[in-house]
C-alpha cells in the first residue's frame, strides 16, 4: 500500500520508486509492470488520436463551442470525425471535440465529447464524455501558466472563466481532481473556479490544502448570480465582470 500525502496520483507514486529501484516493489512488480504496459498503451493511443485532429475552426466543434457563447480557439482543443468508441472489433468512430490532458512530461490522456452532426452533445449516449489515457496530475491548459492561475472542472466552464476574468485557466475534468492537479511553482496566486453545487463546495477544502505553499495565496471564486458553472455566467452576457476582473488583477 502506498500513499502520497501530498495529493499524488497513485500512479504517479509507483513509477517513481519504479524509477528509483526496479526491485523495489518486490512480488508486485510484475501485476505492477502490466498496469505500466496498459498505462503507456493508453497513453500511446492517446498521442495517435491527437495527432489525427484537426483545428476546431469550421468544424461542428466550433459549432459546439460558439453555441456556448465560446469565440475562441485553443490550440489545447481540436477536431476529429473520426473518433473510436469502443473496443476492438466493436468499435465505432464518430466526431468528437478533443482535449489535451497535459503536464509538463506532454500529453497524458485525450477527453473526447462525442457530437452529433449539429454540434451538439450526442444524446443517444449515456457519457458523451469519455477520457482516453490517465490524467494523473495533468490539465488541460487552455494557456500558459502566470504568476496567478485558476483551475475549473470542465473545459467549456475553464474556458468561459478564462474568458471573464481574463487570466489563464486550466481544465481539471472534474471537481473532485481539483486537489489533483499539479500547479507550477511559479504560480503565486491561484484561483479555485468550481462549479457552484455540492461536488464543487465538497471539492475546494482539499483543494486549498493541496495547493498550499509558501509565499502562495489562494481564492476561490464561485460562478455570480447564482448560476451552476462560468459557461452559464458568460452566456448571460457576463454582468458584473468588470468587478471581478479588478479583484482578480
């Protein structure tokens, strides 16, 4: 049994004694060594469906986002009509949006929404969110990371929020890997943006403790006026913005 108290991703922990000692983890290492295969297949499988997208630009993806109110694109988002879903000889493929799961190693996982052919989220699927790869400590970085950064849950409301506020946000895909993240240390100031429900709230107590770090401050906005993400906030037009924009500068 093995345990980061810092937050790590589990998987994250066993590579590194892995690297440290081969030996190390004794009579697991060869149930270990598979889930080490399966990881680099997925990662690997990850990296090949990225490298067949495309820039969203006049695709049904941008469709997707500009039905959003989303104006912008990302070089961490793109394009394929040709997605798989599934396995092995059941596979389909489908257009989807794609969006790099990063850290500072490079890519790690691909979240595929899956779209029907008017660019809205395809209804005839019970998850049209799926991640292809393990995440482990990585984001998707809609921009580079400053001195101050905020995290969010999805990449429409990350988006959004970057949108509003004017700073770069990264993409957690879930509240729950808000603590999860790895934040650069150069990162002075950092923001919590979680969506404003139950899963958010349960999630910034151990997000702040996670992040905590010398010299570090950290705030937590929730979306205004009420509404349940930043996606909603911003297609109400953004009222109040300027405000917060001031105290977040």
């Amino acid at each position: 049994m093995f345990k980061c108290f810092a937050g790590c991703d589990t998987r994250d922990v066993l590579r590194a004694i892995r690297r440290l000692d081969p030996n190390a983890l004794g009579a697991k290492g060869d149930g270990i060594a598979k889930q080490f295969e399966l990881d680099r297949w997925l990662q690997k499988r990850a990296f090949d469906l990225w490298k067949v997208g495309r820039p969203i630009n006049w695709t049904i993806a941008e469709t997707y986002l500009r039905n959003r109110s989303i104006h912008i694109a990302l070089n961490s988002l793109r394009f394929c009509d040709r997605t798989p879903l599934g396995k092995g000889k059941a596979a389909r493929f489908r257009p989807a949006m794609l969006a790099a799961v990063t850290d500072d190693s490079g890519l790690l996982a691909v979240q595929r929404t899956f779209l029907d052919a008017r660019g809205r989220r395809a209804r005839d699927l019970r998850h049209p969110r799926r991640l292809l790869g393990h995440p482990c400590g990585g984001a998707v970085r809609l921009a580079p990371a400053t001195e101050t950064l905020g995290i969010a849950e999805g990449v429409e409301t990350a988006v959004s929020a970057m949108i509003l506020l004017g700073i770069p946000v990264w993409a957690t895909l879930g509240n729950e890997r808000l603590p999860h993240v790895a934040i650069p240390k150069s990162v002075n100031r950092l923001i919590l943006l979680p969506d404003n429900d139950n899963a958010g709230r349960l999630a910034v107590p151990p997000a702040t403790e996670a992040h905590t770090a010398p010299g570090r401050q950290i705030d937590t906005i929730w979306p205004w006026h009420g509404r349940n993400d930043w996606n909603d906030v911003l297609r109400e037009g953004g009222k109040g913005v300027g405000d917060w924009r001031r105290r977040v500068a």
